[in-house]
C-alpha cells in the first residue's frame, strides 16, 4: 500500500453495470480534488485495441503484446475525463455497440486482467484517487481505505442504460439493452477470474430512490470520515 501523504486515501466504487459509478466515482473525486480513474474505459480500451487488430482474442495464447503495444493514459480536459490509447483519445469510440458486445468477454481473461491490474495498482501508487470498476475493492486495491459497493435494482439500471443508449442516438430497443446487461451482469458475475462481489469491508449504497447529490453527500461523508480516523 502507498505510503499516505496528506491523508490521501484510496476509494474504490464497485457495482454492477449501469449502477451509476462513474457518476458518483467522478463527481466524488471532483469534490475531494482527486484523480478518477475509470477502470471500465482501460477493458473497453483494450477490447477497441483487440478488435481493430482483428485478434482472436479467445484463442490467442501468446499476450506479450499488452505489455509492448498498450500504453493507457488518462488526461482531464476541460472536466472531461479523457482516455488514451497510444496517445489517441478513444473516449467515444469505446462505448460503440461493438465494444459493448465484446467487452465482457475480453475483461474475463486472466492475462489481460494481470496487464490491467498492474497498471490500476501503479496508478494508486500515491493514494488521493477514487476508481471504479467490478474488482477494485477486491482485488486491485484490497486495502483501500474506502470501499463502497453501489446497487439498483435491474429496472433502474435498465432505464438508465435505454437513456445513455438514445441521448447518444444509438438504435436499441429496451429490450436489446435488458438482454446485453442481463448477459454482461452475467458474465461479470459468473467469470473465474475476479468475478464481481462485494468486498466484506465495503459499505453498500442503493441508489434507486436517491438523487445523484444525495448519493455525493453521503460518500463525501464517508471519506472524510475516514480521512479523519485516520488522523486521530
Ligand atoms: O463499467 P463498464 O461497463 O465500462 O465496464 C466494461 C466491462 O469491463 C464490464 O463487462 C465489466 C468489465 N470490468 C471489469 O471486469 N473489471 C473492472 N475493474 C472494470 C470493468
């Protein structure tokens, strides 16, 4: 674990799909002027990689590659949070419906899961960041100082999946969206390797009849909470 200056302690936010964590891990570190990292951008950045290479990913039996050709990067512009692949930001092009579609199947692979999580672990080497994703409480950051597992109900999520899905005028009816995050809760759940659960030490937020502020105030005060047992 890093040697904590200035009480700047780690926060992981797991959950499943469409849960509202890169919402609330966002405006969180936003407020405690930290760094945010979206776990879930590095799968689809890696997935986008995979399939622009036009790699059989489920075959393939050799990863060298991650190591040698993956440079992930993260920039904040303009409160924009900002993915690099190689210096090209593919913000946008990883939430294509092709990603969507390959993107849980890509992070249930033991070796790009290893890539990925040395790179998550050496970006929390300094504490003062919050990050998102399915396995930070559990496996990336055992020892954070905060963990906090979001839930809604698979209605909630759905809605709010529809939603994201036509603000962005993609073409999928409720039902398409009610299949793939079944399919995804499925995989994200059910996978070998770092399956999603909540960490014993995690607190549990529902969100389904919260608003996003109420959901903010009451993590905020969580983490100073904790920044502050920690001084004393
Ligand atoms: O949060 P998201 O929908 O952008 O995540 C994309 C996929 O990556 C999803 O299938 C879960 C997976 N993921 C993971 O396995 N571990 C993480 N730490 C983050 C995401």
């Amino acid at each position: 674990m890093p040697d904590l200056k200035n009480f700047d302690i780690i926060i992981a936010i797991d959950g499943p799909s469409s849960s509202g964590k890169s919402t609330l891990a966002k405006d969180l570190a936003k407020k405690l002027s930290y760094r945010y990292i979206d776990s879930g951008a590095m799968y689809r950045a890696v997935t986008l990689y995979l399939l622009r290479q036009e790699v059989s990913y489920q075959e393939t039996n050799n990863w060298d590659f991650l190591e040698n050709e993956i440079h992930l990067d993260f920039q904040l512009d303009q409160d924009v949070n900002k993915i690099l692949l190689n210096q090209e930001d593919v913000s946008e092009l990883i939430r294509s419906a092709e990603v969507n579609e390959h993107v849980s199947l890509v992070a249930a692979l033991s070796p790009v899961r290893s890539f990925l999580v040395k790179s998550q672990q050496a970006m929390g080497q300094n504490g003062g960041l919050v990050m998102d994703g399915r396995d930070i409480g559990t496996v990336v950051f055992p020892e954070a100082q905060l963990k906090i597992f979001l839930q809604a109900s698979f209605e909630i999520r759905a809605e709010r999946r529809f939603k994201e899905q036509l603000a962005k005028g993609m073409n999928q009816t409720m039902e398409d969206v009610k299949q793939n995050l079944q399919l995804r809760d499925f995989i994200d759940s059910n996978r070998e390797d770092s399956p999603l659960f909540k960490a014993t030490d995690a607190l549990v937020l529902k969100n389904d009849d919260i608003d996003l502020e109420e959901q903010l105030n009451i993590c905020y005060k969580w983490a100073k909470e904790k920044m502050q047992s920690l001084k004393s």
